[in-house]
C-alpha cells in the first residue's frame, strides 16, 4: 500500500509539465475516441514528450511528441500521466 | 492484360501534399463529392497514361485505419472492399515515424502498395536525409522520393504504380508483431478465414484484439464465437503486458514504425533555424501573436468583404440591366413575370452571392489551411471558442459568416470530425450576416435608435453562445478533445489552392441553383397567382396573434427565404412607404420594427445557405436545422414582443 501511495506520488499529468520541460508518458486516463486518437499520434506508454509553448490564454498546450507538434487543451493533458524526467 | 482501366488511391496523412500529388496527376479533370450517404468529402478525377485509362481517388487525410472518425472508416471500408488496384501511399519525409505507423496498418490491408516519401526538401532543411532505397527494402514496397510543390518524383510515382498493377499487383508482405502477439493473431486469422468478411484475415483479427467496435460488432454478427476467443486472447495479451490490448498494438506498431525511421534516416542538427521557425515563434508570440492575427485576419475579412461587396453591386447591376431585353422577349405578363422574377433573379440571387463571397473565401481557406496559419490561429482562439463548445478552428467560419453565411457553412468542412462540422454550421447559421446587418440597421437603427439595434446583436450572441452550449449537450456522439497538429509553415501550392477552389465552387453551384431557382419560382408563382394574401392570413395568428406584427409582414418574411435583405425591400414595398416611422394604415412602431428585425435576424437561413447546408450535411440535417430555426425565432420574436409590450 505505501509503494503505491509512493508510486503515485512520482506521476503527474501532462497538464503539469511546465513550457520546456520533458516528460514521459506513463498512461491515459481517457476511454473512447479521444483515447483512439491520442494513441494513434504516438502517446504511447513510454513515448518523450515535450511541452514547446503554452497558448497566450493559458489553453491550450503545444507538445512534441514523435517529431511533430500537437496541441492538447490543459483539460485533455490532465488525463495523461507522465513521469517528469528531472 | 485484360483491363485497361484502373483504380489508384491516394491515402496518408493530414497535410502531407497528397491533394497536390492529386492535381498533379488529374489536371483539370476532377470531380469533388460526397461519399454516398457521407459528409466525407470525395475527390476523383481520372488521366490517361500508356494507353490505361487510371481514375485517382483522393481519400481523406487521416492518421490511423481505426474508427476515430468516419474519414478513417470510410477509407479503410474503400480499400478493403472496393480493392483499387494500388495505393498511393503519401509520406511526409520530415514526420517519418509517424507516417510509417499509418503506412503499416495499410499494408495490413493487404493491397498494393507504393509509397510516396513527399516533401524531402523540407526535411532536408529540417537535416533530415533519408535512405530511400533501405527503406524500400525494408518495407519491401516500392518508394519514390517526390516533391510534390515542385512536381518532382510525379512522373516516376506513376510510372511506378502503373509497373506494380502490371506486374500483378503483389501484395505487400506482413510486418511481424512480438511473439506473444503474433502468435494470438494467426490463431485468430485461422477462425476468421472460414468465415466470410469482406477484410483480410490477418487485419480482422488484428482490430479483434484492438477492440475495434466496428469490427467486433459485425463479427458478432457472423460468429459470436470468434469474438470470445478474441476477447479471451485479448486478456491473455493483457495480462503479458499490463496494458490494454489496443495500446500494446498500437505500441508495438510504433516501435516498428520507429525502428525503420531510425534505420533509414540520417539526422544532422539544420545549421540554422530556418524562416519558417522564426516566424512560427513570431505568429504565436505571447504579445505580438495576437496583433498579427487581428492585423491578417481584418485584411483578410475586409478584403473578402470589399471584393464581394463590389463584384456583387457589380454583377448585380449587370444581370438586372437584362431585365428591359426578358421584357421584350416573354412580356410582361404571367410567363414574363415567372422567367425574369422566378428563375432569372433566382440565378441572379445565387450568382450575386455565390461568386463574390465563396471564391475568395475558398482561397484564403486553403490558403491559411495548407500554410499552416489555420492551426496557429486555432492555438490563440481555442479557449475562447471552446466556451461556445466549438473548436479552436471555428473561429474563421463563424467569423466569416458576418459576411454571408454560405461560405461560412462551406468552410465548416475544416473541422475534423462530423459532429464538429455539424456544430460548428449551426452556430454559423446563427450569426447575423451582412444582409441581415442591412435590416438590422436600416430599420431599428434608423427608425428606433442605435442602442436597440446594438441591443438586438447582444440578444444575437447571447443566443448563439446558449444555443452553441445546448447543442454541443444534445448532439449525438461524444466529443472529442481537441488534439490539433501544428505543421511547419509553408508556402502553399497555389495551382493546387486555385483547383480546389474552382472544383468546389462548381461542386456548389450544382448543387444550390437548382434548389434557389426552384424556390424563387415557387415564391414568384404564389405572387402572380395571388396567392400571397391567402397565405399571409394563414400566417397571421403567428405574425398578428403572436408577434404582434401586421398580417403583411408575413408576405416579407416568405421573400427574405430567397435572400434576407429581401425583407426589408417587401416590407417597404407592402407598408407603402420606406419611411417606416410615419407608416399610415398599419400597426407598425418601434415595438414591431424591432420584434420583425429580431425575427428575420434568427428564423432562417437563406435559401443559398440552406443549400450549402445540403451539400455539407444532407437532406435530414439541413432541414432539421431550418424548421428548428424558423420555430425558435418566432418563439424568441412572440417573448420579445410580449416583454417590450410591458415595458412600454
């Protein structure tokens, strides 16, 4: 039970990872088609991201993932758990 | 060699210059549709070569063979069922990885193959040099390097899969999965190749252990039986793995992807950040991104507005100076009035609005789609459009809609899935176009004050941001988060811009002025056989019961069907008088001037936006949006009327 509560507390979401900073995804916490999506443009468990620039409005995120740019709403990122890499 | 005639499919990614290639290949003779039943676009377009007549088809760009989208299930149901005679597989060389996922899964498919490895100057720019001769090898399709902006590599491209049909067609060879994967899919394909499924074996059972709703549900149909072995080595996989059995898939797919990319390409640092970085940090700068935008989008927005308003007073005046030449040849009776008031000015209605509006804003769609810009714009906006419920996207037809809302409808194919498409028109519909800004200010900012006519644009976009949350709740299928691509900037294709402007506007034409002329016959037809009074009294407990407006005013309301600004015109020609602050014999004051602008501002789209609606959307969808329209307005106009009545 404390390796899990200690586990958990090493992930963040996507959403968290600040303009700059690289991360690797751990899992998706999204179901449907937007899982579908995120999955077929190479959010994989394991895949580097990088979070490049934010929106002036805060919303949404520009990530490169894979050699391309996408851009996810802050919303979307927080279903996506990443482990920072520091 | 029995056939001479041959099916060949473009298919790729977004954004990779497949429709270039495709202009390139069929020159002018194209055709853009719909697929059958589909809000999918459909482009086709045919060329002779060595004595082969070859029809090209233009498949959606598309990121994956999955059920995201209808593009995706309308491509793969394509190729596996229709089985074209050789793909054109189009890559972005600059994106390698990425591309290859999807040109795996089209090999899966089991149809010929030829790849096109597209835009390697701009990866060479980016320092990426890629050894197309391995990466042929080792997909085991033939690869041919083009340019498709320059044209470079089209001949050879051809060629190519001319030779491939030629030769027979061999299919390309299966990329192997891990063992444990591996060995659940041949146990699966051997259950499935004794069924009849119109998909390839391997491939069915592949999307079984993805959980494919699309395939699950047809094959439950055919054996319930393959599906719990399905599901049972699903689970099997799962277990190994941790991990859904769609994500170690698709994993696995991309592992194999990343494999060859990092096998076959070579990458240098680019010695310099090349212009278009530069100006990508520019167009999204915290401070300055959002000044460009307004400065690019006001030129561009009064441009559009300036040449339409001028081509259109231009044409306008041209095509009713026929009307004394229709005088002298049907007279000015009965046949006459039908010909030059029914069909010619229906004709005009349409050419007057068609041409002006929809040329420039096709090309600067393109334009701002292929450069780039579109998704920066996307980047800035999307927060504020998200809280209408739309995408960041749809900001440019809503925004183009203040002008006219045809091409604002037309432009909604931008969105990338259909419910968003679909959202995105409704709102665009509501917005008040140039026509209706003509009544809302010649009548209640003239006649009752500016601050109502200001007021009646709140009530306007109070009412789409209500109606847009409403229907982004009650639409069918569930939304999706927006999850955009930013390409590189670059300079579009023009040749490429300029065909899909032309195909579509035909495309549009086509299909509107049938329906324009028909309604305006119809209109005018009820005018010379005076069949207008009867159907304004039929109408009067809605205009006189409920909105509180003379009975006449329905007649106005029928002609702005054909165009908006028409309201205005009847309703100056039937009260007698333009002067509507001293109307005699009426009941018509402020409270009813600004009751009818409220109306003829939301109760329907004209009769060219209905039509660019069915183009989209079909019949079902474009009338469900009009009748809901027409009822809503008057609803909103009989509160209206109701509330200022108290207030007075």
């Amino acid at each position: 039970m404390s390796s899990m509560t200690k586990q958990k507390l090493e992930y963040e979401t996507l959403a968290e990872i600040k303009v700059g900073q690289r991360a690797k995804v751990v899992g998706l916490l999204v179901e449907g088609p937007t899982r579908r999506r995120l999955l077929d443009l190479g959010l994989l468990p394991g895949t580097e991201v990088k979070a490049v620039m934010e929106s002036p409005l805060g919303t949404p995120v520009a990530y490169k993932i894979r050699g391309s740019i996408l851009a996810l709403r802050l919303e979307d990122a927080s279903k996506i758990m990443v482990n920072p890499s520091r | 060699m029995t056939k001479s005639r041959f099916i060949v499919v473009l298919a790729g990614n977004a954004n990779v210059g497949k429709s270039v290639i495709f202009n390139h290949l069929t020159g002018l003779h194209q055709h853009i549709g719909n697929w059958p039943g589909k809000t999918v676009e459909k482009a086709e377009g045919t060329l002779h070569f060595r004595g082969h007549t070859i029809d090209i088809i233009d498949l959606p760009g598309i990121y994956s063979l999955s059920t995201f989208s209808i593009e995706e299930l309308v491509s793969r149901e394509y190729i596996a069922v229709e089985t074209p005679d050789v793909v054109i597989n189009v890559v972005d060389a600059s994106v390698l990885e990425r591309n290859l996922f999807f040109t795996l899964q089209l090999m899966e498919l089991e149809t010929p193959m030829v790849v096109a490895l597209n835009q390697v100057d701009m990866a060479k720019k980016k320092g990426i040099e890629i050894n197309y001769k391995k990466l042929e090898k080792t997909l085991g399709v033939p690869v041919i390097p083009t340019v498709a902006t320059r044209g470079t590599g089209v001949y050879e491209l051809l060629q190519k899969s001319v030779e491939t049909i030629e030769k027979g067609g061999e299919k390309p060879h299966q990329m192997k999965y891990g063992d444990e994967i591996e060995k659940r899919i041949e146990g699966l394909s051997e259950i499935v190749k004794k069924v009849h499924y119109p998909y390839p074996a391997r491939w069915t059972a592949i999307k079984l252990l993805e959980k494919d709703e699309q395939v699950e549900r047809e094959i439950r149909e055919i054996d319930p039986e393959i599906l719990s072995a399905a599901e049972k080595s699903a689970r099997e996989i799962e277990d190994i793995h941790g991990h859904s059995c769609s994500t170690v898939i698709t994993s696995e797919r991309y592992e194999i992807a990343g494999c060859i990319a990092r096998e076959v390409q070579h990458i240098a640092p680019p010695i310099k950040p090349p212009m278009r970085e530069r100006l990508h940090a520019l167009t999204t700068h915290k401070i300055f991104g959002y000044p460009i935008m307004a400065i690019a989008l006001l030129a561009i927005f009064s441009s559009i507005f300036a040449f339409g308003d001028y081509t259109s007073g231009l044409l306008g005046d041209l095509l009713y100076g026929l009307e004394p030449i229709f005088e002298s040849i049907f007279g000015a009776e009965i046949v006459g009035k039908l010909i030059w008031g029914g069909v010619m000015e229906g004709i005009i209605a349409g050419v007057t609005i068609a041409l002006p509006y929809i040329i420039p804003f096709y090309l600067i769609l393109y334009f701002l789609e292929d450069s780039g810009y579109l998704s920066r714009i996307a980047f800035l906006l999307d927060n504020v459009m998200h809280k209408i419920g739309l995408h960041g996207k749809a900001f440019i037809p809503v925004m183009l809609s203040l002008g006219c809302n045809v091409p604002g409808c037309l432009g909604c194919r931008i969105m990338e899935t259909e419910r968003e498409r679909l959202l995105t028109a409704f709102v665009v519909t509501l917005v008040p176009c140039a026509a209706t800004t003509v009544i809302v200010l010649g009548l209640v900012g003239t006649f009752v004050g500016v601050q109502w006519a200001l007021a009646l644009y709140i009530i306007n976009l109070l009412i789409i941001f209500l109606l847009g949350r409403l229907a982004f709740k009650a639409l069918p299928g569930e939304p999706t988060a927006l999850i955009m691509e930013m390409h590189d900037y670059r300079v579009p294709h023009l040749q490429t811009v300029l065909k899909q402007t032309w195909f579509r506007l035909m495309e549009f034409i086509k299909m509107a002025f049938p329906l324009i002329i028909v309604g305006s016959l119809l209109i005018k037809l009820a005018d010379v056989t005076d069949l207008l009074n009867p159907i304004a009294s039929v109408l009067s407990p809605m205009t006189v019961t409920w909105l509180g407006l003379p009975a006449i005013t329905g007649i106005a309301l029928i002609f702005g069907v054909l165009r908006k600004e028409l309201t205005l015109i009847m309703l100056a020609t039937l009260l007698g008088t333009a002067d509507f602050a001293h109307v005699p014999n009426f009941d018509f004051g402020p409270v009813q001037m600004i009751v009818f602008a409220l109306v003829t501002m939301l109760y329907i789209p004209c009769i060219a936006t209905i039509a660019a609606l069915v183009r989209e959307f079909g019949w079902k969808k474009a009338l469900f949006i009009t009748v809901f329209e027409i009822v809503f307005a008057i609803l909103v106009g009989g509160i209206a009327f109701r509330l200022l009545i108290l207030a007075q």
